[in-house]
C-alpha cells in the first residue's frame, strides 16, 4: 500500500549500513553544492567526493574531474573506490542509466533508473502515462512532425494561451507558453524544424494552458512508499513579475504559502501515490526523489510536470530547513527498505535568489570576475550556493554559466528572509549581472491578506 511515512529519522536512527560511508555527488551545479553543504555536515559521511563539482563544492568535497554524462567513467570511479552511496543530482546520467550501471556493480545509488526518469526525460511519455492511469494534468496532443502540429493549430479546437513542449530534455527551456496562434505557430518551427533544442524538439507536446496557482512538490520514495519533504515555490519566468522566457528558475522560497498540510495529504492521495504506483505497474519502480510540478486550478490540483530530481533552486531552500540526517533517508530509499518516518524541518522561511549572467536563458556571456561571495556568506544565516562558476588563470572566481549563483537566507518569517537574502545580493557582484527582485513578493501579500492556504 502505497502512502507517506511517519517515523523520525536522525543521524542517531540505526542504519542497516556501514555507519561511515564514503559518498558520491554527480553534479556541478546550484542543486550539488546544497547536497554537498548539507551531506558534507553528516557526521555519517567518512568521505565525500563530487564529479565534477564546482569551486564552491570543493570546500566541502573533493572534486573529481568526470562530467555527469561520462556515466561509465562514472560507475568506474565509484566502484574502484568502494563508493557506499552515490547521489545523482541532474538529469542528464539519470537519463543515460547511471543508476542503472551502478546496480549491476552492486552498488547503491540515490536516483531514479533510465526508464522510471523516463517520466521526466520524455514530455511525451510523461503525458500519455497521466493519461493511462487517470493522474489529473492539461489535455495535449502529441506531434512528431511540424505540418501535423501546425495544421492542429490552424483549427478550430486549438486552444490558446498554448503550451508548446518540446519532448525530451532541454536543461528547464523547452516550454513556451504562446499567447496567440502567431506566437504558437512561431514555437513548434523553432522547436522541429530550425532545431533550437536539437533532438528534443524532434516531438513536442502543445497542451492546454491551466490557470491557477504553479507549486512545486518533492517526494523521496523506495518505491513502494514514500515521504514528502517540506514545500517550496519556485519563480521560473526570467523576469519580475512573471515576464519573460522560461528559465531553469530565479528564485525560490519555502515553505509555500499556498500549500497546507491539507491541501499536501490530498496531493499525496491524488497525485503521488497513483503516479508510483503506475510506475511500479508498468514495470518501472521510482526509487529516489520525485518532483511533481503543480498547478492548483478552481478544478482542482493538475499535473504539469515531473522531474526526476531534487529542484534546482528548490534544493537551495529545501535542504537548508531540513533538521534532519539526509544519509539515512537516501540510503533507505535506494536499498528499497524506506522507513516510516515523519522528517522534522527547522521552522524558519528560507529563500533563494539566483543570480543569472547577462542574457540568460539565452546566450549568455562568461569569464568574468565575481566579487562579494565571502562577504555575503558572513551575514548570519547567508548560504552563497555555486552553480556556473569557475575559476580564472589566477584562481579566482569566474562565471561560466549561466545561473551563476544562489543567494539563500533564513529567518523567522518570509519577510525577513527576503530581505536577508537581497541584502546578501547587495555584496555580490560581476559584470552584467542579473536577477529578479521580487522573489517572494507574491506570497508575502497573500500572508499579509490572510490567504495562505488551508
């Protein structure tokens, strides 16, 4: 029986393993430094390394020169070092069945197989399993050439806002919300026939545009069962106010101020426990985390994506509330063998800026100096969490990519966390540096009229 867990873990809880393990991050990115911050704490951790990490993850893992797509190198490594548990943060080696290697070497790892991410890696996949087993999300059709998916859109049963999704991975930029059959139009030859997204536009989905209120939701699950971690919002648009393209997100803060403890228990009835358990039916058990990208309309909670990972900035406002042991959830659920626990998260907001280079998400510039990090992280209660960054002839701090950083910072109410979280962005600073103000905004009105939900 599928269904959320209600004991405590602790880094005192008995573990069925060695109780000093040596552990792996896959990853460089935002979402690895705050695994890397957060396991690196563990006093169950006896070694932690990160492939390839990032200068920021070096203060608290050694880094290991093997991209996250080097799935092979990958499980090499782990086995030659008798890795006990490797966490896999992005997509990507998930998709190319890191997991899936690891296993057959007789090696643990936290992450999804090949085919359960499937669920993330393919939009297309994704829909038609909503659509199998009666999970609640947007009516779509699915296109594989553009004269099909622009003859669709020439009728008279399109639908517009439109959402045009390109099928397979595109790193959080593979969806347009089109105002108008133009705009419609202009996405499905971007996405099939100029190319923008490569393979992952060869097929796209165009769905219904839902109104409501988006909200992200995070599971880890062995499974068979399951536990919800604390929820958080995330802003994905790249400008104040919910304007402009798609990211992979701007900001994020937690705990949300649109989901009760009502409203989650629903969401765990309605939504996770039928989405494990189709997987599990088709012959691909989910074990690791789950995010469920949500979208509470008048009709009721609908589903508008999975992933197959912690969030990135989630991760940035999750894992920093979380007054728990991470290495024994995360061995539990991927020895299959999850506990019934209920995990205690500090009771403070947390919220994250990211701080994006100049032009993203499009092309962006790279190579320049960053200046303020030390100076933001001695604030109380300030994490500067690394995501593009690299280092220059001189060994200092470069941007090279394009969401740079992620200035998370806690406090006692949302309102202080923001402010606290600005004023770690005031220290910082690179050529063209750019980000949205008003992270949080939002939900501080709602909590200030009284409207957070219930």
């Amino acid at each position: 029986m599928l269904g959320p867990s209600t004991r405590r873990f602790s880094a005192n809880s008995a573990p069925v393993y060695n109780p000093r393990v040596k552990v792996l991050i896959v990853g460089g990115g935002g979402r690895e430094h705050a695994l890397a911050w957060s396991l690196g704490r563990s006093p169950l951790v006896r070694r932690l390394y990160c492939a390839p990490g990032n200068p920021g993850i070096a203060r608290f893992a050694t880094r290991v020169p093997i991209e996250a797509d080097r799935v092979s190198a990958l499980a090499d490594f782990a086995q030659n070092e008798r890795i006990d548990l490797t966490v896999v943060g992005p997509e990507i080696p998930l998709s190319l069945g890191l997991t899936d290697l690891l296993s057959e070497r007789g090696l643990l790892a936290f992450g999804a197989s090949a085919q359960a991410a499937e669920i993330e890696s393919s939009k297309v996949f994704a829909k038609q399993f909503m659509r199998r087993h009666d999970i609640p999300t947007a009516s779509f059709e699915v296109f594989s050439t553009s004269a099909e998916a622009l003859r669709y859109l020439d009728r008279s049963e399109a639908r517009y806002p439109a959402v045009i999704k390109a099928d397979g991975l595109a790193a959080g930029k593979g969806v347009v919300i089109a105002a108008d059959r133009s705009a419609s139009r202009a996405a499905v030859i971007a996405m099939m026939d100029a190319g923008f997204h490569g393979a992952a536009g060869r097929r796209i989905v165009i769905e219904d545009c839902l109104q409501g209120r988006e909200v992200s939701f995070f599971v880890v699950t062995d499974g068979a069962r399951f536990a919800a971690l604390a929820t958080c919002q995330d802003y994905k648009r790249a400008l104040d106010g919910d304007e402009g393209p798609n990211t992979g997100g701007m900001g994020a803060y937690s705990p949300s101020a649109y989901v009760s403890p009502a409203i989650a228990r629903s969401l765990c009835e309605s939504i996770v426990a039928p989405t494990l358990a189709g997987l599990a039916a088709e012959g691909r058990p989910y074990r690791g985390v789950l995010y469920v990208g949500l979208m509470l309309t008048s009709d009721g909670p609908r589903v508008i994506e999975y992933n197959a990972r912690f969030g990135d900035p989630e991760a940035q406002v999750l894992l920093p509330r979380a007054d728990f042991d991470l290495v024994p959830l995360m061995v539990e659920a991927a020895s299959g063998a999850l506990g019934t626990q209920s995990l205690a998260w500090r009771a403070e907001y947390a919220v994250t800026v990211v701080l994006a280079s100049s032009g993203y998400p499009g092309a962006y510039r790279k190579g320049m100096p960053i200046t303020g990090i030390e100076q933001a992280e001695a604030l109380d209660d300030v994490l500067v969490f690394q995501a593009g960054t690299g280092l220059g002839e001189t060994g200092e701090t470069i941007v090279s990519g394009g969401r740079v950083l992620a200035v998370t910072a806690l406090a006692a109410d949302l309102a202080g966390a923001v402010s606290r979280a600005y004023e770690g962005v005031s220290r910082i600073a690179f050529d063209g540096m750019q980000r949205r103000t008003d992270i949080g905004r939002d939900a501080m009105q709602a909590l200030s009229c009284g409207k957070e939900a219930s």
